[in-house]
C-alpha cells in the first residue's frame, strides 16, 4: 500500500513537526485576507459570511508557540485526525477554553 500523498508533502516539513493546535471557527488572519487552505490536503477554510464555495468553517489553527504565530496555518479536522500522530500534532482545544 502506498503512503497518503498529504502525509508524504507534510512529512518534508519540519516546521510542521510537534506543533500545537487549537479548534476553532475559521477568521481572517488580517484584514483583506479572504481565506486560507489546509496545509494537508487544500480544502479552503473561508469565513461563513463570505459565502466561498466548497469552503469549510472550522479546522484547527496554530497557536502563538507556532514560529509565525497563532491562526497562521490551518489544518482540516479529517487531516487532524488522520495525521496528528506522525506528525506530532498536539490539540490544545481543551486546555486553551478553560
């Protein structure tokens, strides 16, 4: 059986390795920014008020540990779940809502 192509793109990214993650609702990362991509497979995350096609509204976003900060990259929940374990990914979703 073949590697998953995502994981084999993610697996060259060493700055990706052991980050932290938070889920959330999907919001601009500044002003003009209309929407991001999960870094695993593409799926566009867009703002629900944007009304972008095929887009999702919630994924998992790095926190401010991340070397380029908090909401920069962004990971869908399917990936998460699929590639959290080879490639470190720590969920912090309970520990930053209490």
């Amino acid at each position: 059986m073949t590697k998953d192509w995502r994981l084999e793109r993610l697996e060259d990214e060493d700055a990706l390795r052991g980050v932290s993650f938070v889920r959330k609702v999907y919001r601009a990362y500044r002003p003009g920014w209309e929407h991001d991509h999960c870094i695993a497979c593409w799926q566009t995350l867009a703002e629900p008020s944007l009304g972008v096609e095929d887009a999702i509204h919630e994924g998992y976003a790095t926190t401010d540990e991340y070397f380029r900060g908090a909401d920069y990259e962004w990971v869908c929940p399917d990936r998460f779940r699929a590639f959290a374990g080879e490639m470190g990914w720590r969920d912090l979703t309970t520990q930053r809502s209490m």
